[in-house]
C-alpha cells in the first residue's frame, strides 16, 4: 500500500477518471497534497489536532465476554470514540487543513449514514470554513440525528433526490457542484474512492488507525501482530487505513461488505465517480443500485486500492445479510456494553459467523476495526428489533 | 467519409455547423427526432448512449437519461435502431466511460461502426485516460472527440487539440450540462484559444439555448451543439415536428448571421 504514482494506479485500478473540467483541480489537490505531507509544520498541526481535538489515540479494547464465547481473542479498535463517533474524521482533519493550506474557504462533501458529513462539518467550524453536505434523500429519512447535527454545526445541507437516494447518488451530485465551484471550494471526499488522488490521500490520513493499532497489538499481544484484521468496507476507507498498518505482517486481512452492497466480492471492473474500480452493474453496463441496512455501506463499489488487493488475494471481501450485521450489534451491545454503528457491526457479524463455522481457529487473535458508534442508528434499530 | 472531414468541409465552405443531441431510446419512436434534426439541418447528430450515473449532466439530462434507462433502453437496441435509417447526416455517440468499459473499447468501437456512427464523444475520459479507447477508435474509423474547459491550461488544450479527432468540444463554462440565460464570457474565451491552437472544427456546447446564444457562440467558433435545450422539450412531451421546428429557427439564426457578415 504504497504511492500510485502520479496517475494513481493501483495495478489497472484507480487513475482519474473525471471530466476535463475537473482535472485541474485534481491536480491542484494532489500537488497541495503532496507538498503538505512533506512538511513538518502541516504534520504537526495534523497530529495536534488529532490528540487535542479528536482525542487520538483511540483506545485498543479487549473484549472478554464475546471473546470468551467465541473461543477467540478479539480486540477492537475504537474508532467509534473518535470526536464525532466515527473514523470519518480522521480524514476530514486531514483534508480540511488542507483546504485551508490551499486558500479555499468551502467544503464540499458527500455523506451516507451522515458520520462523513457530521466530521466535515465539525471541522469546518473549527477552521472557520464552510460546509454544503450532498445527501441522498433516502438517507437523510434514515439519519435525521444526522442531519439535524450537520445543521446545528452550521452546515448546508442539500437533499439529493436523483436515483438511488443514497450515498451513490449524493457523491455524484457533489462531483456536479464541484465542478461549477472549484475557485474556492475543496471537495472533501469521504472514502478511499473517487479520482487520484483521493483513494491514495483518504487512505494515508486514515492510516493512523492501522499504525496506532499496530503498535497497540504490539504490546498487548504476545505474538506481535494479530492472525487476523477485520473492517467494514463501504467505500472502505476504514478498512483501508486499517490495512495500511497491517500490509507488510503475516496478518490475513478480512474486509467486511453489506450483502447489497458488496463492490469488491460481487462487482465487476468498471469506471465510475472518477476511478476504474469494481461495480456492481447489470449486463449492459448500468451501475446496480446497492440495498443496505447500513447507509455507510450502501454503495455499489468500493475504493480502487481494494480492487487491488482483492486481485492479489492480498486481502479478501466476505458478505454480511443486515439480519447478520443487527443480531451482532445487540450482541457486541450486550456482552461488551459497546453499541457499534450498523456499519461496524458487519465486521463483527462476519467475526462472529466464521468462529462459529471454524472458519477463525480456536485462539486466533482477531483485530477489529469498530469504525463507529451506534447514536446515529436507533431509529432504523426500533423498527428493526 | 470521416466526421471531421465531412464537418471541415461544410465549414470551409461558410457555415456555421450545427449538432443537436438526443438521449437515445427516450421514446419508443425516438429515431423520429433524428429526422425531424436532419430535415431542419443539423450538421451531425449527437445520439447520448445513456448511462445511470450521468455525473457532468444537469437534471434536464438526467431526467432524459432516467426515462430511456426505465423504458428499458440499452446501448445495443439504441445502436440496432439507428442501423437500419437511411440518413445523410453523421451520428456522434456520446456515453461514460463505463459503458466502454463494459464492451471493452474494441468490441464497444466495433458496434459504432456496425451501427454507422463515425464520432464518439466520453466525457468523464480525459486526456490522460484516453489512450485504449483512441487506438480502438481510430482502429474502427470512429472519431474520438476530447473535449476542453475553461479550465484548461494553455499547453494541455493544445495537446487536446492534436490529438482529438472530428472536432474539439469546446465546454463553454465550469459547470454541468443545462439551459443557461446568457452564453458565457469563458466560452468565447476558450473557443478563441482552442482556434489559435488547430485548424479542427471547434464545436461550442453547454448552455446553448435559443437561437441567440448560438448566434453569439459561433462567432468564435466553427459550431455550436444544443443539448439540454432540446431534451427539455422532448421531455415536456414535444412532437419530433415541433422539436425540428425549434432547431430549424436556430439553423435560420446561424445561416443569417453568416449572410449578414
């Protein structure tokens, strides 16, 4: 999990798919990008805002009691006591200074369950910028605490009612208003997806998860590393930054995907918001809508560096029903007293399943990434449960 | 004969080119609405292959991809349509990348050129990306057309300019596709900077609505193409007669202009 060049290939992955009108301004945010990340004094205000502000390091929690009953050794990273309650924030205190570093005074953003529009906007009124946050209209029924948040925090947020009224479809409405505004606007993406350099910059400002639990297993763990990593994939910037820290061990890497939603296990090799990746599509090309419980996993594809590692079989992409990914989180709630968000708790689901098929061997060590926590999910949990 | 030949020579020879575009298979009876261009005289039609993610479209595209997707319409059956018309105008398709993708831009280009198209327009493929899908098309003899924005700097337009075939899509302003009030002042800009640069036809588009506007676009560049205007329309449930009607006003507009000069 390197640099992708300046085409930002991973393997026939990624590149920069996106209309003439934007390339400049791609351009623009991969050399600002590259400059910064060189320079100690950005690193420095980064890591200070991270410890001061997003209360990083998160915690590596052992779960004794799920533990226990699964005949294994779970630890969880808790990104879901983050600032804010999820990962996505590590990401937008990233791009955000970034934005800022660059003179732009907006934040443009996509978000699904609304845990990437909550941390744009937040940061947003901490650097005194602005934020319009792009959500489907699915979506903004299903996360109203959500959009209620974006608003309070003085963000604009903009209801997009074009196809799938989710994630996929708010994305593409962000890339249309980005186009008409990049003098002074930056669009924040939220995943490890999008047009170079976007899927190689997500997953570098979510590294911190992956190197802050690497060297928390180090020391909590006899062995060093742990046999196996676990993380939810949507567009799989979680999951990305995870494995960033765990690429180079023994360590087998497990990303997790909504059954409906499931880019990287069930797609095929196409192009879609900037990036050649894989897509769930019909026989003539057509992008399928995907179908979730979870609206951060309600996303037909996943991020460009997946697909890669998918090919090389260097991690690999497993399916979670949303009956799986609820039972799961009221049994993390209830043995744990964690109530993971719908998305994180695919990743335990899928934990919890290959125990008890054997797939995991009696005593593996098993980290997990608990990208965010669970507020945001009561509503649908009601009529669920 | 190529596309850019045949749109070269109607410009060499004064005029003013002229393309409407057409979201293919938005009506059973779409193939009409080619007709009714070619009878009012379009230069070369655009027929868009539509896609489900249409992400440098406005909503009037959007709405048009929408209802030929859920009727149903698929790039083959656009493309078998069109196979069979007699018709003296050269079709350009236009569709995302991913539609490409999917065929493979061998087989993808082959079709085209089965269907009788000689133009190709992507425009989520730029430049950098371009290369497979160039080979494939010249290979079949269709024109990649690459588009250009105000955004574009100086050397890269010129590149565009060398490399793209048929004609040079002009992006008239930092935005989606879709109706407009004014032409704006970036497009005469950019037409101006691309023509310096080529002796390629230098087609104007995005926001070109009424008959003025593609007056006032022209003037610095060899075309213009109407788009959205003319969906707006087909979607207010307008008869291909009336639609030609409209862009026969437009062809009068471009004709006087030239007459007057």
């Amino acid at each position: 999990m390197s640099d992708p060049g300046r085409q930002g290939r991973f393997g026939e992955y990624g590149g920069g798919y996106v209309p003439e009108s934007l390339v400049a301004a791609c351009r623009e945010v991969e050399e600002a990008f590259r400059e910064a990340w060189v320079d100690p004094g950005f690193r420095g205000s980064l890591a200070r805002l991270l410890a001061v502000h997003i209360g990083r390091p998160t915690p590596l929690t052992p779960v004794r009691r799920l533990s226990a009953e699964l005949g294994i050794n779970l630890l969880l990273k808790r990104e879901d006591l983050a600032h804010t309650g999820s990962h996505k924030i590590n990401n937008v205190t990233g791009q955000a200074l970034l934005a800022s570093r660059m003179g732009k005074t907006r934040l443009i953003a996509e978000t699904g369950a609304g845990q990437h529009g909550v941390a744009t906007a937040t940061v947003a009124a901490l650097l005194g910028l602005k934020a319009t946050v792009f959500m489907g209209e699915r979506d903004i029924e299903r996360q109203a605490l959500n959009v209620f948040r974006m608003r309070m925090l003085g963000a604009e947020v903009i209801p997009v009612g074009t196809g799938s009224r989710t994630l996929k479809d708010a994305t593409s409405q962000a890339m249309r208003h980005w186009v008409g505004a990049t003098e002074d606007s930056y669009y924040c993406v939220g995943s490890v997806i999008g047009p170079h350099p976007y899927p190689w910059m997500v997953r570098t400002f979510q590294r911190v998860i992956g190197d802050e639990a690497r060297g928390q297993c180090a020391s909590e763990l006899s062995t060093g590393v742990p046999d196996y990593v676990v993380a939810c994939v949507g567009g799989g910037s979680n999951a990305a930054g995870t494995f960033a820290g765990f690429v180079d061990t023994s360590a087998r890497l497990v990303g997790v995907e909504a059954e409906g939603g499931a880019g990287a296990a069930l797609g095929r090799a196409g192009v879609l918001h900037g990036a050649r990746s894989l897509f769930l599509q019909d026989g003539h090309g057509q992008i399928v809508e995907a179908h979730s419980v979870a609206a951060g996993l309600d996303y037909p594809g996943v991020g460009p560096e997946h697909a890669y590692l998918r090919d090389l079989g260097r991690a690999r992409y497993v399916t979670v029903t949303d009956d799986e990914a609820i039972s799961a989180l009221v049994r993390l709630a209830r043995t744990e007293g964690i109530v993971p968000a719908i998305e994180s708790a695919h990743a335990v689901a899928w934990v919890i399943r290959a125990a008890g098929a054997g797939e995991l061997p009696s005593g593996a060590t098993v980290l997990l990434t608990l990208s965010g926590r669970g507020d945001k999910d009561v509503s649908t949990l009601k009529e669920q449960l | 004969m190529t596309l850019e030949t045949r749109l070269r020579d109607r410009r060499d020879a004064g005029r003013k080119l002229l393309m409407p575009y057409v979201t293919g298979g938005i009506t059973p009876t779409w193939v009409d609405y080619l007709r009714a261009f070619a009878d009012a005289g379009a230069d070369a039609i655009e027929v868009g292959l539509p896609f489900s993610d249409p992400t440098l479209d406005g909503v009037t595209i959007q709405q048009a991809t929408d209802a030929a997707l859920a009727r149903g319409a698929t790039a083959r059956d656009i493309l078998g349509d069109i196979s069979g018309l007699e018709h003296d105008v050269p079709l350009v398709a236009s569709t995302y990348y991913n539609l490409v993708v999917h065929d493979g831009p061998e087989r993808f280009c082959a079709a085209l050129r089965d269907a009788g198209v000689t133009g190709l327009i992507v425009p989520d493929l730029p430049l950098d990306e371009a290369g497979d899908l160039e080979d494939a098309a010249a290979s079949a003899g269709i024109d990649l057309v690459l588009l250009a924005s105000p955004a574009t700097p100086q050397p890269r337009l010129d590149e565009i300019a060398r490399r793209s075939r048929g004609f040079i899509y002009a992006v008239s302003l930092m935005g989606t596709t879709g109706e407009r009030s004014v032409v704006a002042e970036s497009a005469t800009t950019l037409a101006s900077r691309i023509k310096r640069s080529t002796e390629r036809p230098v087609m104007v588009g995005f926001g070109i609505s009424t008959p003025e506007h593609a007056v006032e676009a022209a003037r610095s560049a060899d075309g213009v193409i109407v788009g959205a205007a003319v969906m707006r329309r087909v979607l207010d449930g307008a008869i291909p007669h009336d639609v030609g009607a409209d862009l026969a006003r437009m062809r009068r507009a471009l004709d006087q202009e030239r007459d007057r000069r």
